[in-house]
C-alpha cells in the first residue's frame, strides 16, 4: 500500500549562502538554475546576493529566490515519484506549491513572486517601517489580544503558543514588552515588511491583476489554502486565495492539521531551511516528516521518499 505523502513550500526567512548548493551539485539541478536565469531576472549577480545578508534578505530578492529554489528541487524529484496527495505552501510558499501542483510554469511562478515583493515592498511608502516578530510561550488568543490593544496584528498562526506578529515597528516593539512581561519568549525577524497583515492592503489589486494576467491552470494535486486551510482545487479560487494571503492572517496550524486529518503519512520540505518540517512534526508526530536541507544531494531525498512511499 502507497503512503499518502505530501509537499511543503517554506516562505522566507530560511535563506542562507549554501541554499543552492545541492542543485548545483547535481547535473540535471544546476542545468534548471540555469534555464531559471536568476541573474537577469533578479538583475543582479545570484552569488553576490548568496554572500551578502542585506542583498538576500531584501524582499525584492529573498521572495523569488525562495520559490526558484523549491521549484528546482521539485523539477529534479518529481520524475522518480509518485503524484503527491497534498500540496501546502507558508506564505511565499504558497506560490511555490502552485508550481508544484502544475498551476503555474516555473518562470512564470518566479516572475509572480517578483512583482508580489515589488508589490508589497511599495506598501512601505505610506508605512516606512514596519515588520514581523515571533511569539512564542503565551496562548495564541492571549497574544493575539495584546496584539490587537497595541494595533498590531497576527500574520501566521503556527500552534497552540506561537505565532508571528506583524505590524508597525513601534507598535510591535510596544506589543513585545508586554509580551515578554506575559512569559513570552520573542523574537525580531529578518523580513521588513507586514506581511498577511493589513498593511499590505495596496498590494492587493496589482498582485490579482498580475495573477490574472499570466496563465494559470487548475491545479493537478490539491493545495491548501494558507487563509483557510481548505482544499483548493481550481485556479479561480487559487489565484483569490493567492491575493487574500497579502492582508489575512495565515493559517498555517490549521494547514497542519489538515495534512494529518487527510490522511498523510509522509512529508517533504522543499527548502530552504527545514521549520516547516519540524513544525509539523512537533504538531502531528505520526507523520514522518523531513527537509531536503537534511540530505546530502537530491538523490538522497528521492531516495529516502520512496522508500518510505512503498
């Protein structure tokens, strides 16, 4: 009996300089980086971006860097596996699952996440300084509350006592005193704009505009919604649910407990970075969950998936 297996898209935050380094170890990888054209499209040198954390961090480059990468991977895998039973992207992530799920061509995916950080980057004109931070340690409906008094919000729901914050630098600063006074443990994260929270408001018509624009298919394996958690099964909810993540919160709990309430068995983080995989193992820990980050070449993960998918 085939296990029901699933993907899973990392938004950012995860980036490092060696994020590339197992397609490019690997014949067929770094001949798809180079049909991706990251250099021209990011119109900067990709390796000068790698070394340099105020380059890679930049929206602007760390949006469609994260969802290339996952995209590669998954061209090299997808051949020696089975059709996945579930898709799910966090945040940027979600773009990436579309990619997966055979919704949108790869370039087009790319050229997507540039104009959603172009997109949400311009939100910084009316609010100049703004970002996100994590709690951790204080009920999720506690947090929430403190952040609501401080007109802060709550951008991702990740469990049952933690969460990521987004808002005005100052009113989360304010937000994370009280937090902390509360037992909270928090934490400033290197991603400088609101994202899923209101503030990207603006960015919302251009990027449903950019989406309608472009060819998008329905998709061939379910993905879930990250504002819901539901089971997305055509492009026309795709692309709304695409557009609504930029200003609602992400469920991203509830997509965990989606992935076990369907039946999944077997998970695979795309990468970069491995917290969705340990994420949800700590949430639902009968589903055997990891990283490609924990390989040492793409084989390896093939390798380990099927396996595992008998």
């Amino acid at each position: 009996m085939t296990e029901r297996f699933a993907i899973l898209c990392p938004g950012q935050g995860g980036q490092h300089a060696a994020m590339f380094d197992l397609l490019r170890n690997d014949a067929r990888g770094a001949g798809v980086l180079q049909e991706y054209a990251l250099d021209q499209r990011l119109a900067h040198p990709l390796d000068a971006i790698l070394q340099d954390d105020s380059l890679l961090f930049a929206n602007r480059h760390a949006q469609p860097l994260v969802v290339a990468a996952g995209l590669a991977a998954w061209q090299v895998l997808r051949d020696a596996l089975p059709t996945p039973d579930l898709v799910a992207g966090y945040s940027i992530g979600e773009l990436t699952a579309y990619g997966v799920a055979a919704s949108l061509r790869a370039a087009v995916a790319i050229d997507l996440a540039i104009a959603r950080a172009g997109y949400m980057d311009a939100c910084l004109r009316d609010e100049p300084q703004q970002g996100l931070m994590s709690v951790s340690g204080l009920p999720v409906e506690e947090a929430a509350a403190v952040l609501q008094q401080h007109h802060a919000h709550v951008a991702i729901r990740t469990g049952f006592d933690t969460l990521i914050a987004g808002g005005r630098s100052a009113d989360l600063l304010t937000a994370r005193r009280q937090c902390e006074s509360l037992g909270a443990r928090t934490s400033v994260l290197p991603v400088g704009i609101a994202s899923h929270t209101p503030l990207m408001a603006s960015a919302l018509a251009p990027f449903s505009l950019a989406l309608n624009a472009v060819e998008f298919n329905d998709p061939v394996t379910p993905v879930l919604a990250g504002i819901s958690a539901q089971e997305i099964r055509d492009k026309d909810a795709a692309k709304h649910s695409l557009a609504e993540q930029l200003t609602d919160t992400i469920q991203w709990s509830a997509c965990m407990d989606a992935c076990a309430e369907r039946g999944i068995a077997v998970a695979l983080e795309l990468g970069p970075g491995s917290a969705l995989s340990r994420m949800l193992r700590e949430r639902q820990p009968h589903i055997e969950c990891r990283s490609l980050s924990d390989f040492r070449s793409l084989a390896g993960a093939s390798t380990w998936l099927q396996s595992r998918l008998g």
